[in-house]
C-alpha cells in the first residue's frame, strides 16, 4: 500500500472536514462518503482510502461506525479547534527532540526564541498583483512574516525602490522574478528565498469541485493565464469561470457555487459581498519552499540571541 497515496488523501479529508467545521458547512455527527464513493472520486484503491479514514480516526477528527459509515466526530465541548496539532505528531516532535539532546522542558523556550526573538519583514515579489498579495499573505499566515506584495514592474532601474522592499529583511520571490530578487538581494546585503508551488496544488478537493461550474475572482487579468496553466491537464478545467474583480459583474456567481477569490480580489472589492461559496486560501509553498523560509526566519532569531 502506498502510504504516500495515504497520507495525500488524508490531508485532502482533514482539509475538508477542517474548512467545513470552521465555515459551517459540516458539523460533527454529519456523514462523509464512503470508501467506495470516495475511491471513485479520487481515482484511488478503496484500500488506501479507508487507510486514510482510519488516519483521521485515530486523530480523533472522525468516527468510523461499523456497517454505517464515516462520520466527522462528536467533539467534546473543550475540544480543540481544526487546525490544532494532533496529539501523536506533537508527541513525535517532543521525542524527536529528546533523540537531539534537547529535553522536553527546554523545547518549547527554543522555538519561542527561534521564531519570535526578532520580528521578520518581507517584500513578496511577483509578476502579478494576485501572486504578490497572496504569496504576503501565506508568508503572514504561516511564518508570522509581515510581508507586503511588491509588483516586479514597479523595481525600475534608476528609480527608488519601493518602500516594502527597502524595509524588508527578506526577498520572496517566484521563478520568474528571481533573477531580479536576486541582484536586488546583493545589492541590498538581504536574504532571499525563491519559492516554488507544491506539485499537488490541485488537491483532490479541487478535482471534485472542477466536476461542475467552480469561479475564481482575480484582480490581474495576467494571473487569468496561471490559472489556466494550472488547470491544463485537468478534468472539468473547463467548468471554471475566471472573473475580474472592479470589470467583470459578479452577479453571474450562483449562491452555492464554489469560488475562489484572491487577496488582491478580496481588497479591491472591499466591502462588496464576496459570491458563491468562497472557498479557504489554499496553501501554495512547497515543502523545499517552506523549508528554505523557515531555515531563515530560524537562523535570524537565533543570531538575535
């Protein structure tokens, strides 16, 4: 059995049922699919689907009922909210700790200090206003980063660099604005860090969703292009509607529709009503990408010590 293949559809359920708790849309008690109905969705062996279910339900997030299904868990009322390490792979940190030498009363004072010592502060550099903003706002979420968007046609030759640059500690950049990050990052003696996407950005979750009409709300009609990149090889790609916030009507947007808005979507609307079922921000960094930005947040606050 590939536990890989596992683990991927178990974190394509706890999303699930993660985001479903939190936006309301499940409530415990409420029942999943199937084994069967989820292997057919996924194009996966029933084996490695039920492997995954029995994952969750050893996380405590769902209850398999024998002969009845897979239900999400009847949380009891101190329980902690989705997103909240489980129990076994904080266990396994702290015993990955002892393995190094670090005991347990120390540990936490150590990733204290390697996180919060020195604040960090970011330029997120991209060729759209979509990837900018929304790449600032996975460095905030995730690291505790205070990172601001930065278009890569505003770092004309000759001219002053933008404020969000010249304060930033680290340069963020994407494939295609490396090259420019990095003359910046020399320059400027700053650390930079070229990120890539995750390979299974278009989670399990998307693929079911692309069997109907889904919609995502841009701000840069030059991310439309993205978008279509990475949906090429998909089945149902084209069931999706790309909208631009401030020039396309939303009104189209059926109520329950699944939507994906960015954050630069997001502010330009402003107060406006956000359409359809809006759907979470997806994590987009890969793990090599993760890795490379903490490497530096770490090594920052430690040398602040």
């Amino acid at each position: 059995m590939s536990t890989h293949l596992r683990d991927r559809i178990a974190d394509a359920l706890r999303q699930r049922v993660a985001v479903g708790l939190q936006r309301g849309a499940l409530r415990p008690g409420d029942r999943l699919p199937t084994t069967r109905e989820l292997a057919a969705d996924l194009d996966a062996d029933a084996r490695v689907v039920a492997a995954a279910y029995r994952a969750l339900a050893d996380e405590g997030l769902v209850e398999i009922r024998a002969r009845a299904g897979v239900y999400v868990a009847a949380l009891p009322g101190d329980a902690a909210l989705p997103g909240t390490p489980p129990a076994a792979w904080l266990a396994e940190v702290l015993a990955q700790g002892i393995a190094r030498g670090v005991a347990v009363p120390t540990l936490g004072a150590w990733v204290t200090r390697a996180t919060t010592a020195k604040p960090a502060t970011a330029a997120a550099i991209a060729g759209t206003l979509d990837q900018a903003m929304g790449l600032a706002r996975e460095l905030h979420d995730d690291f505790g980063i205070a990172a601001q968007g930065v278009l890569a046609e505003t770092l004309r030759p000759g001219e002053r660099l933008p404020r969000a640059v010249e304060r930033a500690n680290l340069l963020v950049a994407t494939e295609l604005t490396a090259p420019m990050a990095r003359k910046l990052a020399d320059r400027l003696g700053k650390r930079h860090v070229v990120i890539d996407v995750r390979p299974d950005l278009l989670s399990p979750e998307w693929r079911l969703l692309l069997a109907r009409a889904a919609y995502v709300v841009i701000a840069d009609p030059r991310f439309g292009a993205l978008v279509h990149a990475l949906l090429a090889d998909a089945d149902g790609a084209t069931n999706v509607r790309l909208l631009v916030a401030g020039r396309d009507s939303l009104s189209e947007v059926p109520p329950e529709a699944p939507t994906y808005v960015t954050e630069a979507a997001r502010e330009r609307l402003g107060r406006t009503g956000l359409p359809g079922r809006v759907l979470p921000p997806a994590r987009t960094l890969s793990l090599e990408s993760t890795l490379a930005i903490a490497r530096v947040l770490v090594e920052r606050n430690l040398a602040a010590g």
